[in-house]
C-alpha cells in the first residue's frame, strides 16, 4: 500500500512533528490518511505510548482498527484495536487505538492529562460534529495547562486547514504547520437524473441503479436519507440475477456492516443502500457507482421545544462531492444524481457545526466538571451560541446537574461519569436508587440503538422483543446495558411499569395525556402538542411517558414512548405538582369565578370550584375586572348617574371615567370586601362613595355650577336632567311658575331649559325664555287650558299672579279657612 497518496507527505508531517506539538493534515478521500498515518507515529522517537485516532462513526471505528491490523499481517486487538460504545477490541498491547469521538470525550474528562498517550489524531475533523470539536477543545485545553508534549494532528478531507491551523496555534500564537496532500486523482463521470419531486425517493433510487446497472460497470454505492427509504428501496429492486443487495447504516449489525464493506464471495457484482454513514472514512471494495438522492436526514434541535427531530433536507455541495467521490476511489467511475445540474448551485456549501445546532446539555456538564463555567472561555472554531448554552444551564439545573452558579452538584458529576447524555444519565441514577437499574440501562440502550426489538412506537413491545432476539448486536446491546446498569446505585426491584418510569424520569417535559376519543392529539407537559398513529397500540392510554419524537414542534409525532400509570406520576412528581388557585373575572356576568387546580407543567391533573379562595384575591379580581372592561360595569342607581352627569357639565374632573378608573383603589376597594359580584354593591353605597370622592368643597362647587333641582314658587322641587339633549332641562308645571317675571339661569348664566306641562302633566311648551313665553303665546295657551282645565286657574298675567298647584275652589278654600 505504498502507493497511497499519503505515503508521499508523510515524511513532512513527520518532520513537522518533531519541531511542533501539532500539525494539521489536509488529505481528499481516499488517499489513505486513516489507516497510514497512525502506523508511521509508531516509530517516533517521541511516540512511547498510545495513539488514538478518532473516528466520527463506529462502523468506520470498527473498520479502520481492522484494516490497520490487516494490512499488519496481525489480528485486531493486537497492535491496532478499536473501541466504541457497542464493541472493543483491544488489549494491552496495543498501540493505536482507533475510537469514536464520544469515547474520547469520556476518556479525558475522567483523565485530563491523557496518561500514557502520545498522540491523538482527530480524523474527519470537517465533519464538525459536536464531539469532535468539543474533544479537540478539550485536548488543547490539556496540553496547554498539563501535556506540552503530546501531539495532536488534525486530519480533514477539506481544503479548510487555515482554520484549523490557527486554533492549534503554539504558545507564541505561531500556526500549526500544514501538509496537504494530492489526491488519487480517477476519472469521475456525473450523469443528471430529473426525478419528480412528490415522487418519494424509493422509487427513482431505484430506477438509477437499474439504469446504471445498464450502462455502467462495478459496484454501486446508493445514498439515501434513512433506514426506511433504504428497506423501501431494497423491495422495489427485489431479487436481481448477478447482484447482491446489501444495506448499510448504523442500526444494522457489525457482520452485516462487514458484508456491505468487504467483495462479495460470489463474486456478484456488488448494491450498497447506504445512509451518509459512507461518505467518508469507509472504502468499500469494488464501488465504481454511485446514486445520489441529495437528501440527508440530520437532527436539528430546536431550542423553543426542547427536542432534538430528525429533519430530511436537501445535502450540501460538500457532501454531494464526497459522495460522488466514492466512485472513483479505486478506479474510474461514475455518479448519477437525482437532480439536475444547475441546482447543484442552490444546495447549501457545506454541513453547518453541529455546535450552532445541537442541544449543548452534554457539552456544558462537561465544561463545569472540567472547571470551565462557560463553555465559550474554550478554544473553538465555532464558539458555541450563548443562548444555546443558556438553555443548556437551565435545563441542568432542572436535572439537578448544576448548582444556581453554574457548578456541578454530587448528583451531576454521578451523571457525567455515565457514558450517557444527561437526560439519560439522570434517569440511570435516579432510577437506580428507585431499584430499576436495569431498567433504566436497557430503555437507554434501546433509545440510543435504533432498530433493536423492531420499531414499534410501544417502548415495552421492543424490549420483550429485544430481549428475546438472537444475534450479535443484539447479544452486544445486552452486555452493554449490563455494563451500564452496574455503574448505577441500587438493585433491581423495579415491576411492570419500570419502563414508563424510567421514561418520565429522563423525560419529565414530555409526559403527555390524550386530548382525543381516538389518541391521536395529546399535551404534554412541557406545553408542546404531540401527534400518535391512532392505530397504534399506545393510542387506546389515557397518559403517555414520551421518549422520542419527530417532526416540528406544535405536533410532533411520538417515535416512542411508553404507558404511564398517572398514579405514578403522583409519586414520581410530587414536588413538581403545583396547585394553583386561580380566580377570574367574568365580565357577562359581573362575578369571580374561583378555581383550584393541580398542574403537572402545562397538563392539568384535576380542577374544581374554590370555596376557600382568598377574599382579597377575589376583590383585587373584581377591581382589576373593573380596570379593565370599563365602570358601565357597576350597579350605578340613578342617583349616582345623575351626579356624575352634573359633575361633566360643571367642569368637574373627579367624576370622570379617566379620574375614577385612577382611583379606583380608594373608592371602589372598600366596597368589594366579602363580595364575589359586582351587583351586590348596594346602589346607595356607590352615591356615596362618589360624594365622597367630590368632597365638601366640591359638592358645594357642584350645587353653585349645576344645582340639582328647581325651587318652584309654589314651593315644589323639580330634578334637573343635565343629560337632556337641549341642555339642562326641568319638567315642571305651568302653574307652580306664575309670579315668576324672570327666567330661571345656572350658575354659569346658562338659560334652563322649562319644559312646561298641564295640570295632568301633558307638554305644554317648552321654553328657555319665561318671560317672553308670558307676553307672547301664553294667550292662546291660557285660553285653551281654561277649556280643558276649567277648575284651575288661568290668570291673563302670570307674571303677577300667585303660584299654585291647587284648583281654584281648593285656594278659595284655604283662604277662607286662613
């Protein structure tokens, strides 16, 4: 394997190490950097102990510790092994160990100063995964406080080494060298296929590679976004003569991954159904095709619900490019694309960081427990975003994880030790002092490995499942839950509802209850909407402890979940459970309506009237109600409406609707105490409370402005209407005005409108003139009252006349008596 690409560099990178501790290494895919440069460290004067190189997957893990130790004539385990979460091959002999990114955040966060390790070797550092950026952070951070002298070497199929370069910068901020490398340059061929875009993509994935199976030679290679549009793609091709199908993601088994991998026995010519699993870091034997989808399925986490969701997007020009790439590895190939040539252009650069996008929870434990409260005080290439790690923090803190001050607690640095995010790790500890431990370690497996126990929505279907099935993965899957559930406190004691238990613990936001007759809608406690397939066994529950959902957040639909005993919930969040009292004003009616209601987060448990409601609660509700739909509310009597109505004509402000709602603390308040309804405010107490608020001076004001009524000279009292359309008017009768030669005036000089009746109260004439109403048609009126009122009298002159409301015997009668 001389001839690789590499090989022609390495002894640059090799000089560069020995003047400086780090060094980056740019390398276009296929030119051997993974499996080369570990094995040419080894003999470094400097090198004394292990290599590790980091690998963004563990198939690619798996394969580049094997392929090391083939091309060494030794067995892996040996010289070379690998370890990932699900599988280790190693002993102690060995010197290059290849790891996923995961297992070497873990592996310095409980080591900083890396004992016994020469070198670290981040490979497909472009990828930009969050572990990757987050252990070369780490490992900078180590070697410039403990480790002067370890190496570290960033290794990216990009042409983005500057980058890279500064951040790996020496102490005299010199940048770290750069080597690049020529690619192993084949003839690469790109055919555009236009597809129909409502099509799904099973089905001109498929028609591609029966095309290409047509007109093109070798194997190929086939990019699609998920397991699903793989499985659907592999029915619709069926059984081809000469070929064999094999798929290619990381759900499936490690034999099942190697076939994909290695040439097939047979000999038959070679169909790959891949996710982006492939684009990088893995060779496969024999590929001189690849189909192209240009879709990817990539998690995005969004902040506002919490949740990270898969999202199936369009691919980046980068990665079309390393896919296509793929082709011409180990010989002339060629690459058909479902798209046509000029959108090529409208397709994103490049992935973006996983740090601008994931849920930093993980990554801002860690810091704490490195002694770094704010994660961005790191070296990053991309820093990660404030509100992100804010959020991070506050979620923390609900775990119990971190402290008020950003510091890790007792139960936060028992989670971290975990080889868990902290959801996960939170509900192995906690559920392990409860006696669920192995619980808790399966469910976290099940929810990390997809596909185990089938995928059935019903977590406790895919666990009976799982546990019964045969096979390697699942065999690896069962060790390592046991290895997971001997790190947790406590024994196994857990019964049949440890599986919804242990999902409410990691996911207490996502415990939702059925909003419909069919299941289909349910609420969470968190506040988001969740969707469920009605037919699914889950739907018939009335609560739902949720572990994974998909799609947006206003309704996402439930991946899995498990049912939930709401009796547990009682016992398992207890101290969450709020009760609130509510009261609430309802302007139709006038009244307060008190509620008691108990709260899991944004469910509601149970709610009822409130006999016990605090009556100062309910009289700031009915004075806020009041505030804010207006006084119309309130039981006004006449009396107090005429008052008011006098008080505006005056000029008078502290009537007004603006001054009383301002005061509404001083007059109204003392009249609402003991009372839940506005109309049971006595109407005589509101007149007064609004007599009050004019004070003596200003009744006395108001009497001289706008007086409230009429002083006849025949001795009656007339109220006066100061809301009348024409202005202040008095209904009075003629008769209780006569001696009266001038006209009645307001205190401004304002004329009062006389609306003058008949003895029997019947409109007369309305008049704002008394004395001009005498001299002129008082004529005509006497003399038509004197024939339908003969009995009272009609004087020619009522200006001279006597005042009276009394017929003309009754007077004569009272004189004569008199």
């Amino acid at each position: 394997m001389s001839d690789l690409p590499i090989h022609a560099v390495l002894p640059d990178l090799l000089a560069a190490l020995r003047e400086s501790s780090n060094a980056v290494l740019v390398a276009p895919p296929g030119a051997g950097k993974t499996t080369a440069v570990a094995p040419a460290l080894l003999g470094e004067p400097w090198c004394t102990g292990e290599i590790l190189l980091l690998s963004p997957r563990r198939l690619a893990a798996r394969a580049a510790g094997e392929r090391m130790a083939s091309l060494a004539g030794e067995s892996v385990g040996r010289t070379f092994g690998y370890a990932t979460r699900m599988d280790s091959k190693r002993s102690a002999a060995t010197r290059v160990t290849v790891v996923t990114e995961g297992i070497f955040v873990n592996r310095i966060q409980a080591d900083p100063e890396l004992a016994g390790v020469s070198a670290v070797l981040f490979d497909e550092v472009h990828e930009r995964s969050l572990d990757s950026d987050f252990g070369l952070a780490l490992a900078l951070d180590a070697q410039g406080a403990l480790r002067p002298d370890l190496r570290i070497v960033a290794m990216s199929a990009t042409l983005d080494g500057g980058r890279f370069s500064a951040l790996m910068a020496d102490e005299t901020h010199r940048p770290a060298p750069v080597i690049e490398s020529e690619g192993r340059s084949y003839p690469l061929e790109l055919r555009h296929l236009r597809r129909a875009a409502e099509a799904r993509i099973d089905e001109p994935v498929a028609a591609a590679i029966r095309q290409a199976l047509r007109e093109a030679e070798g194997g190929i290679l086939a990019f699609l976004p998920g397991v699903a549009e793989i499985e659907r793609t592999a029915e619709r091709l069926g059984d081809i003569p000469g070929a064999a199908i094999h798929t290619l993601h990381g759900s499936l088994d490690p034999a099942a991954q190697r076939a994909a991998i290695a040439p097939d026995r047979e000999g038959r010519r070679k169909i790959v159904l891949a996710t982006s699993i492939a684009e990088t870091s893995l060779t496969l034997d024999g590929i001189r095709i690849v189909v192209d989808s240009g879709l990817a399925r990539r998690p995005r986490y969004d902040r506002a619900a919490g949740m990270t969701r898969l999202v199936t997007e369009r691919a980046s020009q980068a990665s079309a490019t390393q896919r296509a790439g793929r082709a011409a590895r180990q010989g002339p190939g060629v690459a058909y694309r479902l798209w046509e040539a000029a959108a090529t252009a409208g397709m994103p650069p490049y992935d973006p960081p996983e740090i601008l996008e994931a849920d930093l929870s993980a990554l801002t434990l860690d810091c704490a427990l490195w002694g770094v409260a704010d994660p961005r005080d790191l070296n990053w290439l991309d820093p990660p975003p404030a509100a992100a790690v804010s959020e991070a923090r506050a979620r923390l803190e609900v775990l119990e994880a971190l402290d008020a001050d950003g510091r890790p607690t007792a139960h936060g640095k028992a989670i971290a030790a975990l080889p868990l995010p902290p959801r996960l790790g939170h509900m192995l500890v906690r559920a392990g002092e409860m006696g669920m431990a192995n619980t808790a370690a399966q469910v976290a497996v099940l929810l990390g490995e997809r596909g185990l126990g089938g995928n059935d929505a019903d977590l406790e279907t895919r666990l009976r499942r799982w546990r019964s099935e045969r096979g390697p993965r699942a065999e690896g899957a069962r060790k390592l839950a046991e290895r997971w559930a001997r790190l947790a406190p406590g024994a196994q004691t857990a019964g049949d509802d440890a599986v919804a238990q242990c999902i409410a613990l990691a996911f207490p936001d996502r415990i939702a209850r059925r909003r419909d007759a069919s299941g289909e809608t349910w609420a969470s406690a968190g506040g988001r909407g969740f969707r469920l397939d009605p037919t699914s066994s889950l739907a018939r529950h009335e609560w739902l402890a949720v572990a994974e959902t998909q799609g947006m957040a206003s309704g996402a639909r439930i991946l899995s979940a498990a049912p939930l005993d709401p009796a547990l919930i009682e016992n398992l969040f207890a101290d969450r459970i709020e009760t609130r009292r509510n009261v609430r004003f309802d302007p139709a009616t006038g009244r307060v309506e008190a509620m008691r209601e108990r709260r899991l987060g944004a469910i509601r448990l149970s709610a009822g009237p409130d006999s016990a409601a605090d009556p100062d609660e309910i009289a700031a509700a009915l004075l806020e109600g009041v505030r804010a739909h207006s006084l119309a509310l309130l039981p006004w009597p006449d009396t107090a409406r005429a008052l008011r109505t006098r008080a505006a004509y005056a000029g008078i402000d502290a009537l007004s609707d603006a001054a009383l709602i301002a005061d509404l603390d001083d007059w109204l308040a003392p009249l609402l105490a003991g009372k839940r309804r506005l109309d049971a405010i006595p109407g005589e107490a509101l007149t007064q409370a609004l007599q009050n608020q004019l004070g003596w001076d200003g009744q006395k004001t108001l009497d001289r402005r706008a007086p409230a009524r009429l002083e006849t000279p025949a001795g009656s009292s007339h109220a006066i209407d100061y809301g009348a359309e024409g202005g202040p008017t008095v209904e009075v009768r003629v008769q209780a005005l006569f001696g009266l030669a001038t006209h009645p005036l307001l205190g401004d000089g304002t004329p009062l409108v006389l609306s003058l009746t008949s003895p029997a109260g019947r409109p007369i004439q309305t008049t704002r003139d008394l004395p001009g109403f005498w001299k002129g048609s008082w004529a005509d009126v006497a003399k038509e009252m004197r024939g339908r009122y003969p009995r009272h009298p009609w004087p020619d002159d009522p200006a001279a006349a006597s005042a009276t409301l009394r017929t003309k015997n009754a007077d004569a009668r009272r004189r004569t008596s008199g």
